[in-house]
C-alpha cells in the first residue's frame, strides 16, 4: 500500500536509495535528504511494507506569484501505477493559488503533464555538467 505524505519526519538518507536514475552525477541519498528539507513544498510516495520512500516531487515558490516544481521521480519498479500522477495532483494542489507554476521535462515526458492543463513553453537552463 503506497502512502502520501508531505513530512519529512521519520525520513533519513537510508530510504531514499533508487532515486536520479540515468543521472551523470546523481545526488547521494544524503543530499537527496537536503533538498528535500530545503524545498518548500514536498510530497513523498512511501511503500509502509517495504519502509522506503518510492516517489517524491518538490516545489520552490515565492508564495504569490510563481512555483517551480525541480523534481518528481517515481523508483522505476513503481512507475505505471499511478504514483506519479498522485504526486502531481497533491503538489498542484498544494500551489492551487499560485497562478504561475513551472518546470523542466524532457520531451518524451511532455504528454504525461499536459494531463494536468500544462503546457509546453521555451525555457533556457545551465546544468553542473555544462563545467
Ligand atoms: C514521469 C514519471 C514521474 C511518471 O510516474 P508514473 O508513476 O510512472 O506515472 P503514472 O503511473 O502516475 O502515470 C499516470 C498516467 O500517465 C501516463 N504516463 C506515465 N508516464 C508517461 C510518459 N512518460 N509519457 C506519457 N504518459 C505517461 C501513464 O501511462 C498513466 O496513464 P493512464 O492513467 O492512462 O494509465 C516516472 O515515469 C518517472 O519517475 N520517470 C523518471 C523521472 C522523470 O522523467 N521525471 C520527470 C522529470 S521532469
């Protein structure tokens, strides 16, 4: 049975492993810790049989005008069960009066967010990779 939470009590680096699949330089789990605490909104997805957390997406805003929403990973041996769209639906709830909310996906994931009344837009990034 999988559980939404948006605390991080209980939560330690030890159950965050999987996550950043494909990543060149993924965060170690005690990183993945640290910006989960330093987001403003967060939602886990946590297996209770299993004791570890599945999915996460967080979001960064100003608290009026715009939402930026970095991250949302669902474990791959979780993916197509729904976790993913749940933890959307709950951090869009969570920035329901935030009229702006953002994000950067590749484009194969494009059609997976438009379910959610998004849009495509142009962005413009710098990554660590860049050097
Ligand atoms: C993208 C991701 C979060 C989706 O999570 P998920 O738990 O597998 O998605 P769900 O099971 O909730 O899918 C909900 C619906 O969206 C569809 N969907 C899922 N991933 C999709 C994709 N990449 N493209 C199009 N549709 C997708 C599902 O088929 C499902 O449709 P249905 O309701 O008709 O069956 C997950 O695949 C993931 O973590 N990918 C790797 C990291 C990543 O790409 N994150 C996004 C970075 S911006």
């Amino acid at each position: 049975m999988i559980e939404y939470t948006d605390s991080l009590a209980g939560i330690e680096p030890h159950h965050l492993h999987g996550f950043f699949v494909g990543w060149w330089q993924p965060p170690t789990p005690d990183k993945h810790l640290r910006l989960l605490r330093g987001s403003d909104h967060v939602v886990l997805a946590i297996d209770a049989e299993a004791g570890r957390v599945v999915g996460f997406v967080t979001a960064l805003t100003d608290g009026v005008q715009s939402a930026f929403i970095p991250l949302l990973e669902v474990l791959p041996d979780y993916q197509r069960r729904g976790i993913g769209q749940e933890l959307m639906r709950l951090m869009l709830d969570r920035l329901d009066t935030t009229p702006n909310v953002d994000l950067m996906c590749d484009p194969d994931v494009v059609p997976f967010y438009e379910r959610f009344g998004m849009i495509p837009a142009t962005g413009m990034v710098r990554r660590g990779w860049m050097g």
